[in-house]
C-alpha cells in the first residue's frame, strides 16, 4: 500500500500543503487524471529521447499562406520541407491570448480561431512528438478566471495571488521592470494582484489546492489531444511567499514533482521540461534527483556560445562545460541557441565578468540588436537579455565588427549545438536564417519582435530553392548535418562527453556512444583565422579508421595535423 500511486502523491502533497487532508486531495487529483490509486508506475530513469531527436521551435503561425489556417500551413511545411530533419515540434502558445504573442492565455482549453482548432493540432501531433506550453504561472487579465476574480465568484475568486503595498517585497526576484502589485477593483473593493511579467498577465495562486487540480484537469486534456512534451513555463516563479525571493521555492520543487508523477503516469513516454531562465546553477536543481524535470533548457548555452564566436576566445565556454554534470539516465539538456524569447543575461551570472557583458551587448546593439532590462532587489535596472535574431547576432566579430564569415560563423554555432550532450532544438527563424525583423518590433512596440517575424510560405519556398539566397545556403546545410547527427549512436543525448584542452581558439569535446563503440571528436575553429589541430593532442586509437563525417576527409596519418579555416567544424569519428 505504501508504493502506491495515491500514497505516493499523498506524501508529496504533505509538503505542499501541510494544513490540507491530502489523502483526500490525492483522491481528486488522481480522478481528475483519470488514474487509479495503483496505477503502475513507468520504469525508472527510461530515455524518453535518442540520437535521432531534433526538435523546431515555432509560433502556430510562423510560416502562412492566403486563405489558409496558419496551422495547416505549418503542418504543410513540416511535411514538404521537414519531415525527415525533425522528430518533435514546439508550437508556442496556441490558445487565444491577449498579449506577449500567447503567454497572456485567456482560455487554456482552446485554440486560437485564427490559428486553426484542435483537429490541426492533432494532425500534427500524430506524425511529431508535440510539445505544449503550460502557461502555469500566470493568466491573463482578460481571461474568465479573473473575470470571477472580480465578481469574486467560482471558478477563479481564489485563483489569484495578492498581496499588500504595505508587505515587505524587498526580496522578490524580478524578471522585468514593471510594478509587481497591480490594484484591481473588484466587487470587495480594491485588490492587489501579483504580477512578475506584466500588468495583463496575472499571477495564479497555487497556494489553492484548486488551482493545481484544475491545471492537472488541463494536462489531461493536452494528454488526450495528442500532447507528449510539456513546457512549464516561467515556473521558477509558481510558488511564491511575502518576505522571500519568490524563486525557486521549496513547494516549486515539490509541485513539478507532483505533475510528473501524474503525467508519466498517464503516458509513460511523456517528457517534462522547465523553462527556468536563471544563472546555471539554479537552473541545474530543476532536475531534483531525476524525479522533478526529465529535460531541463541548456540557458547559459546560447549567450556563451555567441560570446565565444565574437570574440574567438572559447575560455568561458570551456569551463562551462567542464563543469556541468553529466544528466543521469532518464533526464537530459535541452539544447537551443535561439528562441522566441532574448538571448538571456542572467545565466551568464559568474560565468561571464559585467566588462564583458557588455562587451557583449554592445557588439550585439552593433548588430542591430536591443536590450530589455530587469529590476534588481536594490531598485536598479540591469540588463536583462539581448534581443537580435542569431542570424545577425553572428554577422561579425567584437574587435573589427561585420565580416564576410556571418554565414560560416552561424552554421559554427549549429554544429556545436548539434553535438553537445543533450537534445538538439531549432527555432525556425534560425533554421531559415531570418534577419532581424525592424519592421515588426516598430509596429509592435516590444523588443522581442525582433526575432518573431512571419513568412508567407510562397516567398518562403521561393528563397529556399533559390541557391544565390543565404536562407537556401543556411537550411540546406543545416539539414545536411541534422542528417549526419541523427545516425550517431554517440550523439544520444546521453552518450558521454568530454572537454578537450585544444587552446582557446579551438573548442572541442569528445562524446562516446553508450555501447563505447563510436567515438566523435567534435572540433571547431571559433576564430576567423585558420588555425592547425595537433592529431596527437588527440586520442584517435591507431586500430580504428578515422574520417570527418562532415566533410568525408579520411584520416591517413594519425600523428599529423588539420588545417582547420575559419569557423570549420569536424567530426571525426571511428565509424560512418
């Protein structure tokens, strides 16, 4: 009895809600799932993920066609351009919103009319893994829920987070510059919600025991549509206490627990991801003791791999990766180096000194890039993230500005992202090397518009095919190395990795297939100068054949050298 499914939510739920009668509250959770109380759980620390998963990140309604749903037209898109490159698809907030491009969510069991219905999400969700947003921080001011918060009626007179002007809030840690507390009138009188993104989207109460049974309802329903990958988004910030930082609290850890627990429980080969954008770190605890995150964003990815490549120094991001523990079995990194959002600031915190943060920025606004800013418990604003698209992130260097490398330097980045230990995710501005959308972000107003543009899926196809157009040059090759990654048994994002010590202008790492019969060492010019590797810094054992799957080269002379040009990139491997 003591192994059960229910005893072992009660348990969990004991440390939620200490004052509640959570046996009775397990009982609800697990109807609402629609799991018995013994249900039989998964097997421990399973690779839901292998070498062959890469995974798009896109908007619903990325990519268009006149007189079309934007989501036929993505799923169009994916069968005609994508269908072998890609096993899993992100589609970003599909629900009707009323601002942040969908993170403001009205009503979390629809689909947006002017994107398609649930038939389009399913279609695609038969032929990819899915992945969802569960926008489980905070709802939008416009939804019903708040609406009855207002009227103070069920369902939703409890289902927001208040708290007073007159509280000590010194210590909340905030992702933005705008009020915390917002005043509502509502039919009480005056009220004070919290707010850590903005004033339209408004902080749920988990406090509330309803609220969590009414998100475990939601699952449920993604579950049923097809759902297998769920994003818990901004969920650093989910648990939240006057007179603490509000992050990362102790009820935060326990509360993902829960929802795995439910989740893999309903579809074993589900997958929980976290979307904490926070210093390394803390970002690593999100993993618990492979029992909270199976996944967890790879944050400090994206701004050290940008660093690296304008400067053509690789020292930070060597320590970094000498120091990030390998995921046990059964949870993995999620590896990106662009997204809807910013390239995000803080997980460079004690990796990257502030002179060369801005450094940093600075080459990037060079670039046609923005900056939005976060309020810090002093009162300061501090630079928050870097708003540009990669494409124009990597078009020069830091010292001598734009160069002829932009495109060598942009399929750089994806090679070393491609070979990292972890699973591979590309958002679809990267790989069609969209530019920095200027246009958009004045007609929008914010910032992150930059790099959330939208194509006509005619004009789209056309650069495509046309071989003089950089788009074309940049998701050919792309998908020439995707190609290549998905048939290396050590590239699964649980084979073992290892940094090599090749200088600072060579960033290289060796990954090892779990059966240890294929090694790849993955070496790359990060410098705009060609630069030789020494084969004998290496450890290519001398009964193996060697060759570059990338460029097909056969290594003849085991104690000779490569020629690396600038930005080239190898794998050198002991098997095809």
């Amino acid at each position: 009895m003591s192994n059960t499914l229910h005893h072992k939510l009660a348990t969990m739920l004991d440390v939620v809600y200490p004052e509640a009668d959570t046996g009775v509250l397990a009982d609800q959770l697990l109807e609402t799932m629609g799991l018995a109380w013994d249900t039989s759980a998964p097997p421990a620390y399973q690779n839901n993920w292998d070498e062959s998963d890469v995974m798009l990140i896109t908007y619903a309604d990325t990519v268009q066609r006149k007189g079309e749903k934007p989501l036929q037209t993505l799923n169009q898109f994916l069968d005609d351009c994508l269908k072998d490159t890609v096993s899993a698809v992100h589609i970003l907030p599909f629900f009707p919103y009323s601002s942040d491009d969908g993170f403001s969510v009205m009503d979390y069991l629809a689909v947006n009319e002017s994107h398609g219905d649930w038939t389009d999400i399913e279609r695609i969700a038969d032929d990819y893994r899915l992945m969802a947003d569960l926008v489980i921080n905070h709802m939008s001011a416009r939804s019903r829920w708040f609406e009855n918060f207002r009227k103070r009626i069920d369902p939703g007179k409890d289902y927001f987070f208040e708290a007073r002007p007159t509280d000590d809030l010194s210590a909340v840690v905030r992702p933005r510059t705008s009020p915390l507390l917002n005043a509502v009138q509502t039919e009480d009188g005056e009220r004070y919600v919290w707010c850590t993104f903005s004033e339209d989207q408004v902080d749920l109460n988990f406090a509330n025991p309803q609220v969590l049974n009414e998100f475990v309802g939601i699952i449920r329903y993604y579950l049923e549509r097809g759902v297998t990958i769920f994003r818990l988004d901004a969920v650093a910030f989910l648990w939240k206490e006057v007179g603490t930082p509000s992050i990362h609290l102790q009820q935060t850890h326990e509360l993902i627990k829960i929802l795995r627990l439910l989740i893999e429980h309903h579809t074993p080969e589900s997958v929980v991801i976290t979307e904490t954008n926070v210093p390394n770190r803390e970002n690593l605890t999100y993993f618990g003791n492979a029992n909270e995150a199976h996944v967890i964003y790879n944050f400090s990815l994206p701004p050290l791999l940008i660093n690296t490549l304008v400067t053509g120094n690789c020292r930070h991001l060597k320590t970094w990766l000498m120091s990030m523990p390998p995921a046990q079995m059964g949870t993995t990194y999620l590896n990106f180096i662009a997204s809807h959002d910013g390239v995000g600031l803080r997980p460079t915190d004690g990796l990257l000194t502030e002179e060369e943060k801005l450094r940093l920025i600075n080459t990037m606004e060079s670039f046609g890039g923005k900056v939005s800013y976060r309020r810090t418990p002093d009162g300061k604003d501090q630079p928050y993230e870097m708003n540009v698209a990669l494409f124009d992130a990597l078009k020069g260097t830091a010292e001598r500005g734009s160069d002829h490398w932009q495109l060598h330097r942009f399929i750089c980045a994806h090679t070393v992202m491609l070979a990292l230990e972890g699973i591979p995710a590309f958002y679809i501005h990267s790989l069609l090397g969209t530019e920095n959308d200027h246009e958009r972000v004045k007609n929008t107003g914010r910032l992150r518009s930059i790099n959330r543009g939208q194509w006509n899926l005619d004009t789209l196809e056309a650069e495509l095919a046309d071989p003089l157009s950089h788009h074309h040059n940049v998701f050919t090759e792309l998908k020439r190395l995707i190609a290549i990654r998905r048939k290396q048994p050590a590239f699964h994002p649980n084979a073992t990795q290892f940094t090599l010590h090749l200088g600072l202008q060579l960033f290289g790492f060796w990954r090892q297939s779990m059966r240890r019969d294929q090694s790849i060492f993955c070496i790359h010019n990060i410098t705009d100068e060609v630069q030789q590797v020494s084969l004998g810094d290496i450890n290519l054992i001398g009964t193996d054949q060697w060759q570059d799957l990338i460029s097909g080269l056969k290594i003849d002379d085991l104690s000779g050298s490569l020629t690396l040009k600038p930005y080239q990139s190898v794998w050198l491997s002991n098997r095809e």
